[in-house]
C-alpha cells in the first residue's frame, strides 16, 4: 500500500502520475479543498508537497499530526513556518537547484523583451506599422547590470550577460569572495550604478519593498527593471506610478504581490512585460524538481538528511 501525501501545488499530469507511483495522492491545489484535506483525509500523511508562495502554515502543521516532512518545489520557502517546523521536529526540503538554469534563461528573455521592446514591437508589425515610424529601443551590449540577490541563479544570469559584453554589479547581503564583480552594499547605490537591474533575491519578510521609490528613481528614466525573484520584493504601486511618469524607462515581471490575480496597475502600461511566474518551469525542469521531491523523501525515510535542506 502506497503512503499518503498531501500535494498543495498544481501538478502537470505527468509529475502527477510520475508522483503516484510511489505516493497516494491526496489533491488540493485551491483554498477550499486544502482546508477540506487537512480537516479530515490528510490526517495520516507524513509528508507535503508545497512551495514557496503557497507555503503552510503553523496552523496546518499542528492539524497533521503525523507529518516529518514538508518538500517545497523550487528553492522557494517563504510561506512555509519554518520556526514552528524546526520546533516542532519537522524537515523541511527544497528543490533547489533544479530550475536556475530555466530561471536564468527566463530573466535574460525579459531584460532583452523590456529594453527592445518586442511585445510591442509585435503588435505594431501586425497592425500594418513599420520601422520609421517607431521610436528606436536601446541595445542590451555594453551596458551595467545590476543582480540583486547573486546567490546561485545571480551567478547564472551573470554568466549570460557576459555574452552582451555586460558590466555587471550585485548587491548581496555579504560581498561574495568568489566573483570579481562590482559590489554595493545598499541597492540604492547599485540602481544609480546601473542600466538594469534584476532582482534574484528570495521573498520574506526581509526583502519586502527592497526595491522601493528611492530604488526606482536612482534607476532613473533610462532604466530597466526585471524582476525573476518574488514579488513582495518590488513596492508595484511605486513601480506602476514611475513607468506612468517618465521615471523608468521599462519593467519586466514574472513575480507580482498580487499572484495569482495580475497587476491591475501595470496592465494598461505598454513599457511592461509580464509572465505568470513562470520562470522555473520547463519540462526539463519540472521533471528535475519531481526527481529532487522523490529523493529527498527517500533519503529522509531512510533517516538521512534530506538532500537540499532550508
């Protein structure tokens, strides 16, 4: 007989069947049937599949009372009570690492979208437009980059800007003593320094508004901005009020605070690019994740760590 497990996430039908075969899957990826397992059928299960913008909270552990494990999908765990699972004797396990390279890929798609301004572009062509009647978009070689957050996925972004002959900057909560680049200690001072920015930073509390007013205006008229982090980490009513007035000259975003519902302020605003964080996600990634799940639940039922810890 399979062991239960409570899955709070959306699952293609393939990670759901690929899931399956070791686990009996007790399905709740909305609000209501959440509520519904964790009251009654998920009592027994021992582990949950999350991730970091869905999370579970102190409350939801206390009403499973058997549980060890928490699996978050992707490196994200913001949203999971990590204090009351560590007082409580309960692990934690990430998938770190198994989409940086999707995420970096993603973030470079953006910053080349937002500064040459190919959704629009698009819908210009379609329309009948032509060149000379559009105004000409800034190239993307040569110009400073600044990463905020240069953990592993910073790195990546780092690697590919070097084929745009990119300068690149980071803020970091501690200048890192294996790269050579140019380091800030406040990101106010990278955005001044910077053409661009690209927050790669994780969400919580101590990141929230990091970017702020003062932030977007030193990035200034001429600036981009892209955000492949969280969205609690942009203030976006500072955001959308900058891209209205002149203050900044782009946006891209796959993160916002209002997810899953869109940005309401930057809808209408043609300057900016939006993806429904989806970053992380392509097949290649989405199976590592799966393959990272499944052996971070054998090796702790093994009475191992788990592979990739918070």
């Amino acid at each position: 007989m399979k062991p239960p497990l409570l899955v709070l996430i959306h699952l293609s039908d393939s990670s759901f069947a690929t899931i399956s075969e070791h686990y009996d899957i007790l399905y709740a990826p909305d609000k209501q049937r959440r509520a519904d397992m964790i009251a009654g059928p998920a009592k027994h299960v021992a582990v949950v599949l999350t991730n970091g913008g869905t999370g579970l909270t102190a409350d939801e552990m206390r009403a499973l009372p058997r549980l060890q494990l928490v699996c978050a999908f992707g490196a994200g765990y913001e949203n999971v009570d990590v204090g009351h699972a560590e007082s409580a004797g309960i692990d934690i396990a990430t998938g770190a690492g198994t989409n940086e390279d999707c995420v970096a890929d993603h973030a470079m798609g953006l910053l080349l979208a937002t500064v040459r301004h190919i959704p629009a572009l698009d819908q210009a062509t379609r329309a009948g437009g032509w060149r000379d009647s559009l105004p000409l978009q800034p190239q993307v070689t040569g110009k400073r980059l600044g990463i905020v957050g240069l953990g592993n996925i910073g790195k990546k972004i780092a690697r590919r800007a070097a084929g745009f002959d990119i300068d690149v900057g980071y803020c970091n909560r501690k200048k890192r003593d294996d790269v050579d680049f140019h380091y800030f200690p406040d990101v106010a001072q990278l955005a001044a320094w910077a053409d661009f920015i690209i927050i790669a930073a994780p969400g919580g509390a101590d990141t929230k508004h990091l970017v702020s007013e003062r932030v977007i205006n030193e990035l200034g008229p001429q600036g981009y901005l892209v955000n492949i982090g969280r969205g609690s980490i942009v203030d976006t009513a500072a955001l959308a009020a900058a891209l209205r007035e002149g203050r900044l000259a782009g946006a891209g975003l796959d993160v916002y605070e209002s997810e899953p519902k869109p940005p309401q302020e930057l809808i209408g605003l043609s300057n900016v690019v939006l993806t429904p964080h989806i970053a992380g996600w392509s097949p290649e990634s989405i199976d590592a994740s799966v393959q990272q799940f499944l052996r971070n639940c054998e090796e702790h039922f093994a009475a191992a760590e788990p592979v990739v810890r918070a």
